[in-house]
C-alpha cells in the first residue's frame, strides 16, 4: 500500500500550522499543502490515509477536490472544514460522498476525534477490500479494469509485465477509454507506487506560464517571481509523470520536453543549475500521432523516444460483451457512492446498453450508470448523444444541460432551493430551465 496518514489542505499558513501541531501532539502523521492540485497527485485506490480540506481555496475549491478524490477512490473518507456561510454547502458535499465536515473555529479535539474515526474507516475499507479480492480471485488492475474479452484480457497481460519495469509508454486510445486508469495502474505496479504520480494536462496549460509550471523558478526569474518554486517535474521526483493529450503540447515546448526525456534533467527558470530526475514517463493521445508526426505538427523524435512501448485501450464499441458487467460495476459504485439501495438491472436494459455505441465510452457509460442510481428512469442516452458528431452544437449543449438538471434535481430529491444554489442559478432561472426541457420536480421526490 502506498503512505497515508492525515492529508491537510488549506491556503492560510496560519491554519497548516496549527493542523500540523494539533495532529503532531496526537501522535497522527501530516502532511500539508496549499493547494489542492499538489494534494491529489499522491491520492491513489491504495492511499492509506484520509484528506481533510478547506471549501474554499484559491484554484480548486474543497467540493471539487473531494470529486476528484472520490473518483479515484469513492471509498476515500475526505473531510470538509466550513465557514459558517458554508455549512448548506458542505451539508450538500456529504450527500455527494463526503465523510464528514468540521465548521470554523473549531476545537482541537474535535478535530482528532473526527480525524481518528475517518482513518479507523479506512483502515477497515481497504482491510476488507484486500479480504474480498483474494475471496473473489480478482486483482485490483481486474477492478479497475474490467472486462474479460479478449482485447482486455490482453491489456491486462501486458500491464502486469510492463509495469514493473522502467520504460517510458505511449497510451492511445478515443476520449472516455479509461487511459489515465492505465497510467495509474502502471505506476502502481512499478516500485514507484509510494512516490508522486503527476499527471500534467498538456492541452491545458497556459502559454504564458508553461515553462514555469513545468520547471520551476527561481527568485526573479520574472516579474512577479518573489519566492523560488518547485515546478511539476521536479515535485514528481521519484514518481511517474502522466502527460495527458501529449499531442496538444505546444510546438516551442516539445524540444525542451524531449532533452527533459532523454537527460532526465531540468534546470528552473532563471538559473542555469542542472536538476537530476529520476522519474518515469507515461503520455497518452486520443490523435493519431504518427500522422501528426507526417504532417510535422508533432516531433518524430520526441515521438520515437515516448512510445517505447505503446498500449491501446479499446472503445467500448470495441469490447460489447464487457457493457453489462461494467455497467453492474459501475452502478454499484454509484449505489454507494450516492448512499442508495443498490436496484438490479433488467436484463432487457442491460441487453439495450450493450447494443449503444458509446462514443463517449467508459465515462459515458459511468453517467449512465449515474443516472439509473439516482432514479432516472431511462439511463439510456438521449438521440443526441447517441454519435458524437450528431446534432448542432445548441442541440447538443441543450442535452447536456439537461442531463445536469436531472442530476441535480434527482441527487436533492427534488427540494428546489438546494438544486438552483448548488448550481449558482436564481429560482426563476431554474424553473424557466426545467420548463424548457420538460422536467417536473414530482418526478425527482423520494417515494
């Protein structure tokens, strides 16, 4: 299992500083971060401990970061600290999955017993977790990724014999498959497990502030650079790097990613002191990027020196048989997770959900799966959703907020004044959404 221990977030110095001697003097381990974005790289199934984060942070907000966190586990206890005009709202985070909050100014005592119950959970979850896969015979990476056709079987075979060892891999595969799943497995199989996985958004980041975000900076490296700065490379020491949508990398940073590749080396903005990395790289591409690379929008060196190995995770189009299981798996999931009675799946349902096409693949199949749990009675997706070219963008945009009002509506029980504040509407902004798609709060009321 990798290191656990209390994961503590909050931008006010002061507050880490206190946090921190408050579990010390209880004999709990810490650690601390500003930011939510530093924290979530060390969560994983296998974390041992429990995070306890402020709701509102600069960047990421507490919310957000414990859906982050219960996506990679939903079994994780994540622990919410309030203001008092935050309390509705962390109520609301417990529905979502949340273990618990603490509201501001509150006692220390309080705050180790809250901390001590949520590890005691933990501890047992992943006890029983550990009891259940040697009952059933199904590893984690079976969990994780399930199916048993052919295509994933093989994908399995060749996790377990390229993950332990030290070689950079090239996952490919369309939007939903699943491929930071397969990143993370291959970290977690390598000895790299308790160190950080950094996952880094290639087609996120901002021009402006790449390099630093990427390298790190020193003191006066720029306007503005008043403190030196670990950069992502640099806090994944010891780890493994995810470079999702390598193909969006900005041409002017794909020779520097390249030297970083093959020296394992970096130096920080404004200094000319080289750094030593030991870290593995991991990229994934949902693009063609050997016709990126004929078209001389992608290096071909860089390309050659990523894929030493590289791995397909299939659509699910591509795998039908495996929909049913996986829908039922995911359905659980959702059962739990929204803390309601797990309801079986007609056979007539499931037989339809294998004949879809699921462009969007496992994450669209994870929303359905979300919409049976919640009480929407067709899980099925709308027309428009049935092809990912198909319909006009408003069509399309009209759907999706539908399927966010049904959610909502369905996770609040119908109760209006919950729904139409934890989207940031005004009631009469909600009631003109719902009439528009056809939506009635008596069809979202607990029974």
């Amino acid at each position: 299992m990798t290191s656990g221990g209390i994961i503590f977030i909050d931008d006010e110095e002061d507050l880490r500083v206190a946090a921190e001697q408050t579990f010390d003097l209880a004999d709990l381990p810490i650690r601390t971060f500003t930011n939510a974005d530093a924290a979530l790289e060390i969560l994983s199934r296998d974390f041992t401990g429990i995070v306890i984060s402020d709701i509102r942070m600069p960047g990421m907000q507490g919310t957000e970061l414990m859906r982050a966190a219960l996506e990679i586990d939903f079994e994780l206890p994540v622990i919410l600290v309030t203001g008092h005009g935050d309390v509705q709202m962390a109520v609301e985070a417990m529905r979502d999955g949340a273990y618990d909050f603490i509201e501001k100014p509150f006692a220390p005592d309080r705050l180790v017993a809250v901390a001590r119950r949520a590890l005691d959970k933990r501890r047992l979850t992943l006890e029983n977790r550990q009891l259940r896969g040697v009952v059933t015979k199904r590893d984690d990476l079976e969990n994780r990724l399930t199916g048993r056709t052919p295509v994933m079987l093989e994908l399995r075979k060749k996790l377990r014999a390229i993950g332990p060892t030290e070689t950079d891999v090239l996952i490919e595969g369309a939007t939903g498959t699943g491929k930071e799943v397969v990143a993370r497995a291959l970290h977690e199989l390598s000895d790299r497990a308790d160190k950080p996985f950094v996952a880094i958004n290639c087609g996120a980041l901002d021009a402006a502030t790449i390099e630093s975000e990427l390298f790190g900076h020193e003191v006066g490296a720029f306007p503005n650079a008043l403190r030196s700065r670990f950069g992502k490379f640099e806090h994944a020491r010891g780890g493994t790097v995810f470079l999702d949508e390598i193909g969006a990398m900005p041409d002017s940073m794909q020779l520097r990613l390249l030297r970083v590749v093959e020296d394992r080396q970096i130096s920080r903005l404004g200094s000319n002191e080289l750094i030593d990395l030991d870290i593995r790289f991991l990229a994934a591409t949902k693009d063609d990027l050997e016709k990126a690379v004929a078209n001389g929008t992608f290096r071909s060196d860089l390309f050659y020196r990523l894929s030493q190995v590289t791995l397909a995770v299939p659509a699910l189009a591509d795998r039908r048989e495996d929909i049913p299981r996986l829908f039922l798996q995911l359905a659980n999931e959702a059962a739990r997770r929204y803390r309601r009675d797990f309801q079986e799946v007609p056979t007539d349902l499931l037989a339809k959900l294998s004949a879809h096409n699921w462009p969007g693949n496992v994450r669209e199949l994870r929303n359905a799966a979300d919409r049976y749990v919640l009480g929407i009675q067709d899980p099925m997706p709308a027309p428009s959703e049935s092809s990912a070219t198909a319909g006009k963008l408003s069509e399309r945009l009209a759907e999706h907020e539908k399927l966010i009002l049904s959610l909502e509506l369905a996770a609040h029980q119908g109760v209006l004044k919950e729904v139409y504040e934890s989207l940031g509407l005004s009631r009469k902004a909600l009631y003109e959404k719902m009439q528009r798609h056809g939506l009635k709060r008596e069809d979202f009321k607990k029974s």
